[in-house]
C-alpha cells in the first residue's frame, strides 16, 4: 500500500460487538436502550407509519414537540424517517452526555465502565496506562474525553423499493420507498452508517450521489458511512468499485452467513463463512487498493476533495456466533473489526423491543420450532418461529376460505403478474387471483394441493414484524391487528433465559456463560449442518424433473461446502490453541459431513 497511510480513526476501539438490525420492530429503538454504553446498534427503515408512532409515544415521554406528519404532507416518507432519526439522535446525546456525567463522578463508577469493555479494547487498555500515572481528576477528564457513544445506524433492504403512487399517476423513481428512506437518513443529523442489504440496486446506489454527507470532507472523514452486508468477496469487490466510481467510499463490508442468521437468508453457492472470512483476510489490503484508486479517480474528475490517505476499511462478520471463545476466535484470528450479536438480544428488554408473549416462545424454542420457512413475500427463505402468531392468524384466515393478509402497509407490494402498480404475494387481492388462475389448470388433486399451499404459505411479515413494538409500548395495533412474525436463526435454541444487558456483554467478553445446554455446536459446523439440509432439500425438489442447469448448480454447490469442510480440517487441526476443548468433537463432526457430501454426490450423478 505505497504512498498511503490508513486513516486513524478519532477514538479509541471499545467493543467488539454490534447488535444487527433483527425484523422491522425488535430494534427499532435500540439505540436509544444500549448507544450510551457505547455500542453500535441499527434500526430498520422500512415502516415509516411504525416510526411515525414511536416518535409519537417519545415526544411525549420526553415532553418534545411533536408535529404529526400525516400521508397528506409532501415527501412524508422520507420526512417521517428524518424526524424519527433525529428524535433519536437527539434523546441518545441526552442520555448519553447524563451518563458521562454520572461515570466519572466516582473512582467505582470510572472502573465499572471500563470492566463491562474486552480486555483487548484499546481504549480499556489506554486507561490502564493512563491509571497508573495520574491523579483521579486528570482521569475523570481523560475518560469524558475518550468514552465514545455507540453508532446509531440504520438498515435498508435494497430491493425492498416499491414504486409510489398518487392517485393513478406513479411518481419519480426518488420516491421509491428504498429511496425515500435513504433520503430520509441523508437529511438527518446523524453522523454513523447506512447498511444496504439484500443485494445491489444500482438505481438506490446511484442515488446516493445526489447526498454531500456520503463524500470524505478535506479531512478524509464521512459524516454518512456506507456499509455494505455482503456474502462473499466477490460480491464486496464488485459493489464496492460500483460505487467507488461514484466517488463514494464503502466503509465497511458486513458478512453475514449465508444461512445461520437470523431474518431473511441469502444461501451462498455452497460457500462457508470461514473460508469467505479468509478471503477477506488475505485480500483486505488489494481491496483497499483497488477500490481506492477508482475511488481516486473518480473524486478528481469531479473536483472533490481527494483523500490523501486511505480510507477507513471495516470488515464485521455476523451470523450464529454464541460464545465468547467463538467471538474471539473471528476476530483474533480473522482480523475482523466487529462481530454481530443477533437473536439471543431478543431475549434482553434493556436492548431489544419484544412483547411479552413473543419474549416467552423465543425462551421455549428448541432446534425444531426454528425453522426456514418459505412465508416472505420477498421469496426468499426467511427463519421463523413455530406457532408464532402471525402465522396463527394466517391459518385462521385459510380455515374460513379467505386466505391472505388485508396488506394494510403494502411495503412490499411488488409483485406485477396482475397490477402495474404491484401488489404483494401475501395479499389477500394476490392470493384470491393466482388461486382463480390455478383453477384452470386442469390439475390432479395432488399437483393443485401443492401448488394451492404454496400461494397461500407467504405471510404479511412487513405487518407482523413490527407490531411486537406496538404491544410491547401497548399503543395502537388496530391497522396491522396483533399477529406477531419473529425470526431469530438457528442459534436462538441454545439460549432460554431473559437477560439482563451486563449478563449478555459479561457472556460476549467470556466473564459468564448463560447457555445452560452443552451439547450447543460450534458455529461453523452448525452451518455447515444447515447447509448440508438445504442442498439436500433442494436435491429431492430435482428428482421429480431435473434439468442439466439443476445438476450443475448442485455439483458447484457440493463442491464448495467440501472444500470448506477441507478448509475447516486444516485450520482445526494446525489451530493448536483454538477450541481446545471441543476440537475432538469438531473434527470428527468435519470427518462425518464429508461424508454425507460424498453421499450426496453419488445421488446428484444418478439423477
């Protein structure tokens, strides 16, 4: 990397865990909750009308003004989501500037801050120095000035960019609802990070040109970051020289395992996370280079300001990490900035948004009542609960003959098999005209039962995973009604108590255990397990009429996950110190899924 130095970050490291954004709802306030004590979390931007409420219900807590922004308003979207931002960007300074205040009164107050952070956060242990020199006034000064907030960011799901109307005429691609919601953190006044998900949308990506806070001032800092969550390198370096060529910066990549999350799940070609993390860690510096020298580029030609150093690169990893020895094992070994927290914070009010009733199926849940489903109208497999009740409510619906959701929201009202203007395929309007259609098909009682299931299976998640927040703060769920969809991964089996925040960090950083269980898997055979049942799922939907693309996507897809059992059998067994104690078990787990895959194999050749 000649003639560049990485950019120093203005604080010092704290913690090294981020708590995702989990459904619409669960984290819609979770900055307000955990930002003080310094950690990052991220809100969902999808429901506007659910965001309009809990500004609402703050304003009042807080006696703020509060100016209702109804439909009628222009650009009501965009402005619901800026006031929402800034409600919370403002309370969180408050609370966060009261509990600064309040920490460095005593020596006790200053220790117990510093206690609840990793040993090897560098700030911890610049205090440690710092401890030893000074007296406790040149501390408390020291500590105000090096206790950082946690990042308030914000989450949008790309493809998730339905087209508005007025009456029958369709406005500009600029009030798209992804659009609207970019526009809408744009002009807020937070300093942190948008998190594009679900994929590239160069239409939303190009619009992020139009927005100065997205560019590095003459300092190389961004007021607004771009974080893009990505499920291998490939798709990071593309998006990446994507955007670069707009003179925007990515300033963090986000992988996410392609299976073993929670939410929507974006199955890779068979691609494990360790072996994607590696790629990250042995190409993070050409990334850097290349995309930086587009980046470059692309900011002279347009008479910006050109950073004269390289620009922060983060690089986070998310997706069933459940012990400290398995958080600590990715970012040590993988050099990985940050690692996601996700489902087990359902369980931890003080963090999370869950109602009640949600909060005690999530502690009940075993292996078997999480599942992944094919309800999302996005079709694409989404994680779910058994027997939560938004799915109650869509059987309820089925019994009496009319299936589908009023779709009271219509975020994701994108389908156009019957409309131009999209109508979802959850819908109650969608299910009633592909039923119609599939009654003229002619089919055999069997062939229309399994064709009838699969139209009525998708559920209103845009709805249900947001009314948890309604219930939880009791205000008024009249327009979505009561029904519930959560969807925690695969590893919220292992966790079945509620928590307090000091537990679950103490558990994060090795200080406690809350797992009960001792039969939980490592991580990454737990993925891989997943992804062994998922191809094999899909090679039983083949059998019936395989195609030559079929056999070729399966082939591709075993031979990836053996190569990332391959890859996991060297780095277990030269890894001296890593998992120690389960080392046996995991490598004989590695031995046994080769051979399934071998298995597997044999039945793909005989198709």
């Amino acid at each position: 990397m000649d003639n560049y130095n990485t950019i120093a970050t203005n604080s010092l490291k704290g913690h090294s865990f981020h708590i995702p954004v989990m459904g619409i709802g669960f984290t819609i306030d979770t900055p307000l909750k955990v930002s003080k004590y310094g950690i990052d979390s991220v809100i969902s931007l999808v429901d506007d009308i659910l965001l309009e409420k809990l500004r609402k219900m703050y304003c009042d807590k807080f006696n703020m003004q509060y100016i209702e922004i109804s439909e009628k308003i222009e650009d009501f979207r965009a402005k619901r989501i800026t006031s929402y931002l800034d409600m919370v960007h403002s309370i969180s300074n408050a609370k966060f500037d009261e509990f600064k205040n309040t920490t460095v009164k005593t020596a006790n107050s200053i220790k117990g801050f510093f206690d609840t952070l990793p040993d090897m956060s560098s700030v911890k242990q610049e205090f440690k120095k710092y401890t030893d020199t000074v007296d406790l006034d040149a501390i408390k000064s020291w500590v105000k000035d090096h206790m950082v907030m946690g990042s308030i960011d914000v989450n949008i799901m790309t493809k998730v960019d339905k087209e508005n109307y007025i009456k029958k005429e369709k406005l500009p691609t600029e009030y798209n609802d992804a659009h609207a919601a970019l526009r809408g953190f744009a002009n807020s006044t937070l300093s942190s990070s948008v998190i594009l998900s679900a994929g590239m949308n160069p239409r939303l990506y190009s619009y992020l040109e139009n927005f100065e806070d997205f560019y590095p001032d003459a300092n190389g800092n961004i007021k607004k970051k771009i974080v893009l969550k990505v499920s291998d390198y490939r798709s990071a370096l593309i998006q990446g020289k994507f955007l670069a060529k707009k003179g925007l910066w990515v300033s963090e990549y986000r992988i996410e395992s392609g299976l073993n999350c929670g939410g929507h799940a974006f199955a890779t070609d068979g691609y494990l996370m360790g072996p994607i993390l590696e790629q990250f860690k042995i190409n993070r510096n050409e990334l850097i280079e290349t995309v930086h020298k587009i980046l470059v580029k692309s900011l002279s030609d347009k008479n910006m300001n050109v950073p004269t150093s390289y620009l922060q690169l983060k690089i986070s990893a998310q997706g069933g990490v459940g012990t400290a020895e398995e958080h600590q094992f990715i970012v040590d070994y993988y050099n990985v900035d940050s690692v996601g927290w996700g489902s087990p914070f359902l369980l931890v009010p003080e963090a999370t948004t869950v109602d009640k009733a949600t909060l005690n199926r999530l502690k009940e849940a075993k292996e078997e009542d999480l599942y992944l489903s094919n309800t999302s109208p996005l079709g694409v497999p989404f994680h779910s609960l058994k027997g939560n009740t938004k799915d109650q409510e869509k059987q309820q619906l089925i019994n009496k003959g009319r299936p589908g959701s009023s779709c009271p929201k219509k975020f994701v009202a994108l389908n156009k098999d019957f409309s131009d203007k999209g109508i979802c395929t959850a819908s109650r309007e969608y299910q009633y005209l592909k039923i119609k259609d599939l009654d003229k098909e002619g089919l055999s009682s069997s062939e229309y039962q399994l064709k009838y299931n699969k139209i009525i299976e998708k559920s209103c998640t845009c709805v249900g995973l947001g009314t948890s927040a309604l219930l939880a703060y009791e205000l008024d769920t009249k327009t979505e009604g009561d029904g519930v969809s959560v969807c925690p991964g695969p590893n919220m089996a292992y966790f079945s108590k509620e928590m307090n925040l000091s537990e679950m960090i103490d558990h994060i950083y090795g200080k406690a255990n809350v797992i009960a269980r001792t039969d939980r898997p490592n991580v990454f055979i737990k993925e891989l397990g997943i992804y062994i049942k998922y191809v094999n799922d899909k090679l039983e939907e083949s059998k019936k009429n395989t195609t030559d693309k079929q056999r070729k996507y399966l082939n591709v897809f075993l031979n990836n996950l053996k190569e990332g059992v391959l890859y996991y059998q060297t780095l277990f067994t030269t890894s001296g110190k890593v998992f120690k104690e389960n080392k046996d078990k995991i490598i004989d787990d590695l031995h046994k899924s080769l051979k399934v895959l071998e298995v597997l194999e044999l039945k793909v050749k005989s198709l």
